[in-house]
C-alpha cells in the first residue's frame, strides 16, 4: 500500500490526502498550525463566530461544482445571502464558519497539528526510494511520496534548509509566486452594525481597508454580532510590523458609517504573512526531478483563492496515482 505525507492542511492538503486515500494511500498530513484549514480560518470570540480569513467561495469547475455539492448535501456549507444580488453569482459560506468545511474534510484523515517541518530529505538506497520528514518535536515521518502546500516562501525556506536545490527543483518557478498580506480586525458588537442586510458584505475600491464582512448578517453567528474588516495589500505591507491594537483601532475608526463606536465590546487583530498569491504559478502544481514524487501545490498554483487550491490538491492526488510528472 503506497504511502504519502503532506505538508500543510489547507484546501490543497486536504483534497489530494482525501483523493489518495481513496485511491488506497495511506495518507498523514502535517500543518504547524493549532489547526485546520489555514487562510479557511473561523475565531471564537466570545459568543461570536468570526471567519477571519476567506469570507466565501464561488465554484466555477464542474469538478469543485461537484464538491460544493456534497457540502450543502451535508450541512457543511450554504448559500451566502449576498447571492440574491442580481449579476452575482452564487457564493457560498461554511455553515459554522469557513473552518467547518476544512474540519468536514478531515475528519477521515490522519492530520497532525502543532507539527512544524523543519527538514526533508530522501530515504537511503537500502530502505527505498521516498521521503523522510523531520518535525520541530523531533518527530520523524517516512513515505513514498511528499506533497508539499505551503505558501511558496515558506516552501523555499524548507528546501535550503534541506540542501535540495535547483538541479532537483524549479527554484525559479516557486520564487515568482508571490504574496500579498492582510491585517484583518474581528470587532464584537453589542448591536447589529450599520451594514445592511442586502449589502452584507462591502468592498472598498480604494483605500486602506479592502472588505468589511457582517458575520451575523452571514448567518454563520446567531449568538452575537461581530464584523470583519481585512485591509488592503499596500496598506497590510505597510503597517504589518506596526503595533497590531494600534492598526486595528485605527481600521475601526475609518468606517464608523459601518461600525458604530459605541457599540464595539471587544477586538482582536490577526495578521496573515501571505494571504492571496498576488502572482501564480500558471499550472496547478509543481513536480520535482527526484526519484520519488515530490509535488508543489495550493492557491499560489493554477486558478488560485479556494477553488484553485482545491484544483490543485486533485491534479498532486492525480499525478501521485498515475505516476506522472508535470
């Protein structure tokens, strides 16, 4: 029975380890994370649900179509309300957060959390081709494959650190993917916010703040308002290593139309290093000239945001099963 190891429990990771293990692999995931999903992220504030990551998704390809399906089909995921729009399309919402749908997809899955990589390296002759993974616990992982879905910087970092380097890899390929940041504030309201019910989610053209998101208005927090507000990339880029409360504050008090003062109880700050791949990698994924398969993939791959990142975890499970390289 083959085996496989995957780095990073995000859409990417999650789809091709829930591909393989239908495909017979036996399949471990890993992810330095407290939890699953990555930029699929839903805080707990007080009695408030607050998706501070990804706000929805849309689903274009008959095959993420189809997964959208089997969400709504469980009560994982529903219809936005912002779908009622005319000239819309549908978007659509984890049913308890963005985060629901990551937990709904790894719960047949061996996903170790709390786990940071911090060294790869191939398997000796006489134990057979494949990999060997080692964890900052000092925890080591063995398999005949390795898909690895972490942001590319990160992925960068892990390689040099491995001694695995341009004769093996497109070093060039991932070091075009790049990132841009995102500072997002979670307030919790004593009241509903401004933001009206038809207009539930509202972009801003230009300016500091990029999106202001009602989570109740979403549906995903009965209990308690609270708002998401995600900055812009130039103003995240600049203000990322400033005082967190400072920036934060200083987002709340530039859409007080939106958000009354008086009304705000509590907020947290959360900064994300590498939130949308500004520039992509123009095919799903990246595979290695190594003995054993060693796969690139998530949003920084392909069509990128969520369904991209799905599209690639399909084409690393497919590769993996056929033996191809791309």
């Amino acid at each position: 029975m083959p085996t496989t190891l995957l780095i990073g429990a995000g859409m990417a990771g999650l789809t091709a380890a829930r591909e393989l293990a239908k495909k017979g692999h036996t399949v471990t995931v890993l992810d330095k994370g407290r939890g699953v999903g990555g930029r699929m992220a839903t805080r707990r504030i007080d009695r408030s649900r607050i998706d501070h990551g990804a706000q929805y998704f849309t689903a274009k390809s008959p095959l993420f179509q189809l997964f959208t399906e089997e969400l709504l089909t469980e009560g994982v995921a529903g219809i936005a309300p912002i779908s009622d729009q005319d000239d819309v399309p549908l978007h659509y919402i984890g049913h308890n957060g963005m985060s629901a749908i990551a937990k709904y997809m790894a719960q047949s899955i061996n996903v170790i959390t709390d786990e940071r990589v911090i060294k790869i390296e191939k398997r000796t002759a006489t134990s057979g081709k494949g990999w060997r993974v080692m964890s900052e616990t000092g925890t080591t992982y063995e398999a005949d494959n390795l898909l690895i879905t972490i942001p590319a910087p990160q992925t960068l970092t892990l390689l040099q650190d491995s001694n695995i380097g341009g004769d093996e890899v497109n070093i060039s390929a991932l070091e075009s993917i790049q990132y841009s940041p995102c500072i997002t504030v979670m307030v919790v309201l004593s009241q509903q916010s401004l933001i009206k019910e038809d207009d539930q989610w509202v972009q801003f053209d230009f300016g500091p703040i990029a999106t202001v998101a009602d989570n109740y208005l979403k549906g995903i927090t009965p209990e308690q308002t609270s708002v998401t507000i995600q900055a812009g990339g130039e103003f995240s880029q600049t203000h990322f290593d400033d005082d967190l409360m400072a920036v934060g504050r200083a987002l709340i008090d530039l859409v007080p139309q939106l958000i009354p003062a008086t009304e705000i109880l509590t907020y947290q700050v959360h900064r994300w290093r590498y939130s949308m791949a500004s520039v992509r990698y123009s095919e799903p994924f990246l595979a290695a000239n190594t003995p054993a398969p060693l796969l690139f993939g998530g949003d920084g791959f392909g069509s990128g945001n969520i369904e991209g990142a799905f599209l690639s975890g399909i084409a690393m499970a497919k590769s993996v099963g056929s033996g191809s390289k791309q």
